[in-house]
C-alpha cells in the first residue's frame, strides 16, 4: 500500500505552524523594535491586537464556505497565499510611513524623529493605520487554514483515521509557537524587524509550491495507489448513510438558536476566555521585556517564552483523557463529566494571579513564565472540552451554525480585552506611582489587573454556564 496520504498530513502540519509563525513575529518583534521606531504606546498596540482578534473571527465564519467554494487545492493556495502576502507587507509600513508623513523623505529619517513630537505623533497614526490594513489581510488569510487543513482531512482519511491525523497536522499551532522565540527574535536582531516578517512570511509561498505539485483529490492523485484508495474509501458507505441522517434533521435558523440557553452557555464560555488566550500570545513577550528586562532578543527572553508554550503543549495533551476517565470509570453521562474536568481546568488559570506576586518577591521571570504556561494549558484544556459540549446538546445539522456564532463571541471578547490592556498599560505608565493595585504601582499595577482577570475568567465563566444549563438537557427542534 502506498501511503501518500501522510505526505499531505505533513503539508497540513507545516502550514499550520507557519500559520502561527507568522502570528507571532509582531508581539515578538515589538517592544524593541516596532514600538521605538513607530513611536507607539501600548494602546496602539492594543488597538492593531484587538483588531486582528475580531477581525479573524467574522472572517473565520465564512473561511469554511469559500474553501468549499474554491475547491481544496485553490482554497488552501488562495488562503495561505493571502496570509503570507500579508505577513511580508509588514515589513513595508516603515516606507510607506514616510509616504504619508511630510518632513519624513526615508526610514533613516523616520528613526530620527523626536519622540513627543507632532511628527511623532503622526508617525504613528499613520503607521497604525498601516499595520491594521496588514493585519487585516493577515487574518483574512489565516482563517483559511483550519477549514481547509480539516476538508483535506476527511478526503483523504477514513473516519476512524481523521482525529489522529487531525492531531498531527493541530500540533503544528504548539510548534509554531515554541519555534517562535527561537528564530524570530534572532533574525529581527541580525537583519532587522522587516526581514523577520520577510523571511517568516516567506514560507508559506514556498509551502505554496510543494502544495501544487503534490496535491491532487486521492481519485486522482497518480501517487496514490489502489489499496491506499480502497482503504481512504473504506467507510464512504457509513459515512454516506450518517450523513444522509443529518440531512434528514431539523436544522435550527440561527436566530432562533439565540432562544436556547444551550447557545448562550456555549457563548458565555468563549466571550469571557478566548482572550485571555490571545492576551497571553500577545503581550507575554511585551510583559517579560518591561518587567523583568528580558527582551525577545535575549537567550533568557526565548527561555521564558519557549518554557511557556512547552508546559502549555504538554500539559494540554491530556485535556481530552479527562472527561473520558470520568465517563469510563467512574461512569457519569458524558456531558456531566466534560462540565467537571472544565470545573478542574478552570483553576489551572488562577495559577496568573500569582505570575506577577511572586516574579516580584523572587525577582525572576521565571515563576511568571511557569505560572502562565499552566494557565495557557488550562485554557486550552478548557477549549477542546467547551467544544464538545456542542455535540452534547444540539443535533448534528446545527453544530456548524453554533460553532460560528461562539467564534463570533470569542473574537468579541478578545477584542475588548486587547483593547483595554492597551489602554491600561498606557495609562498606568502615563500615572506611575499614582496608579496603585494591591501594592502595585504603575505598569505593573496594570499587569497585576489583568493577570487578575484572567485568572477569574474561567471560573466566572462555568458558575454562568452552570446556572445557564444547570443539568444535561438536549436541545429539542
């Protein structure tokens, strides 16, 4: 038997690490190069990081559509080649600054402005703006990648074979993120910022390549041989008869889904944690770099980075074994014991409101870094089981329909909480030692109060979720 369909995995795993490579290269390369050079406060980059987080999740409901639309192999062409395109137009916004603002004729000048200034002050409206059109096309892209990855999946795997193979190519987002720390920061030091988002950009269109030669439907793939097609075929007759049973379901309208308390629980969980996710992806290398003078560039700053998402990659693996071991041995129904490990998962987050208390008491970084890694993976333990609530209450045919409307609600969320760390860490630096919390004073104040939030979220979200649903009750059309 021939087993091409590994070849395809591997595809699938490479462009899901560049799609978090390219990610990360701004909240790695900002606070020692953007921020100085742009004249940014911590609002400006709150602002472009809120924008990214919403902007993903509206184009994330039609993503799914358009690869259906396109086709695999020029959806997944045309989405990795717009998020690519986007992640090397980064490194323009510096020329293009100087387009817009007048007195400024190079990026040599543009470096040169004096901060406080009125053309510092335009330097970095302009480039604002800049930087959002770039992370705009860069979200536009990357929503792309998940549905396309999973579509390939179900061609080219029979069902029993597909979480596996899902995991594989998942797994890439956990080796984008360690790989992260360790090359990016490395080559804005040596080449500068812009050659970080070039050359990280970069490899999706080289990805692009591989895909057009080595992607074909199994049908008509010549390096697919007639085993392996019997065997990726295997159960088409199963899979044929379930799906003509979701067919023959009752779909719910999605405004009528609004009705159930099922999809406000289901809301409830994503609005109040996916940004605390997405906050700790940001502003963990800013944090590190302010409060402990460990910037990206440093070997101590990669450390504390790639400790984080070590002990997030780890830890998180075994957040789907929980709820089973509750099911199988101690034999409770399958949605009270996904409820409990989110019960348990959502401590692990309270691990953050020690992160700043003792990084200060020990003068180490290194307490902060373990201590979010642990909320990290109790986050996305949390994710993986919050998802498979929506199995447990809706039929099949509305799934879908649910999983967008709570992407919409975890982007919404993000986005406010994006937005007001920015503006919070501006204005807590702005007031110093008047700004006080808990025997904090300053930035460091502000961090404290969010670390705080986070911490809570998980909590404060299950007690609504409990009280929204507070036993398993199906959704009934």
């Amino acid at each position: 038997m021939t087993n091409w369909r590994w070849w395809i995995c591997s595809l699938l795993f490479v462009a899901t690490t560049v799609n978090y490579l390219d990610r990360q290269v701004l909240s790695l390369t900002y606070e020692e190069f953007i921020k100085p050079e742009f004249h940014w406060t911590d609002a400006n980059y709150g602002t472009i990081t809120s924008f990214f987080s919403i902007f993903y999740a509206i184009a994330c409901l039609f993503a799914g559509k358009f690869v259906d639309w396109m086709g695999t192999k020029k959806g997944y062409l045309i989405s990795i080649g717009v998020w690519s395109l986007g992640a090397v137009m980064h490194a323009g916004c510096g020329i293009a600054t100087t387009w817009f603002v007048s007195d400024i004729d190079s990026v040599a000048a543009l470096r040169a402005v004096q901060a406080g200034s009125n053309v510092a002050l335009a330097v970095s409206t302009t480039s604002v703006f800049l930087f959002l059109l770039c992370r705009g096309i860069l979200a536009l892209g990357e929503a792309g990648n998940f549905p396309a990855a999973i579509k390939v999946t179900a061609e080219y795997f029979p069902k029993k074979d597909r979480a596996f193979a899902t995991s594989i190519f998942n797994a890439g987002a956990s080796v984008g993120a360690l790989a992260a720390p360790l090359c990016i920061p490395p080559l804005a030091k040596a080449f500068g910022w812009e050659w970080a988002f070039i050359i990280i950009g970069g490899l999706g269109f080289i990805w692009m390549f591989f895909w057009q030669f080595m992607y074909e439907k199994p049908e008509k793939s010549p390096r697919v041989g007639e085993a392996e097609l019997e065997y990726i075929h295997s159960d088409d007759a199963a899979e044929a008869a379930e799906k003509a049973a979701i067919a023959s379901e009752k779909s719910i309208p999605m405004i009528k889904c609004f009705r159930y308390r099922q999809t406000w629980a289901f809301i409830t969980g994503k609005f109040f944690t996916d940004g605390v996710w997405w906050f700790f992806l940001f502003w963990a290398p800013s944090y590190f770099s302010n409060q402990f003078h460990a910037p990206a560039t440093s070997g101590l700053g990669q450390g504390l980075i790639f400790t984080l998402y070590a002990i997030v990659t780890v830890i998180s693996i075994f957040g789907g074994y929980l709820p089973k071991l509750f099911v199988e041995r101690k034999g409770m129904h399958p949605y009270s014991g996904r409820m409990l490990a989110m019960l348990i998962f959502a401590f692990f987050p309270i691990a953050a409101l020690f992160a700043q208390p003792l990084g200060v008491s020990f003068n180490t970084p290194w307490w902060p870094a373990i201590l979010i890694g642990l909320a990290g993976a109790g986050h996305q333990a949390w994710s993986a089981n919050l998802f498979s609530t929506i199995g447990d209450m809706f039929p099949k045919s509305t799934i879908a329909t649910i999983t967008g409307i709570g992407a919409m609600a975890g982007g919404i969320g993000s986005m406010i909480i994006q937005k007001a760390a920015g503006n919070l860490f501006t204005y807590a630096e702005s007031q110093g030692a008047a700004f006080t919390f808990l025997g904090f004073e300053g930035k460091p104040a502000g961090y404290f109060i969010m670390f705080c939030f986070c911490g809570l979220a998980y909590l404060t979200a299950w007690v609504i979720m409990k009280s929204l649903v507070p036993k398993y009750k199906p959704v009934e059309v």
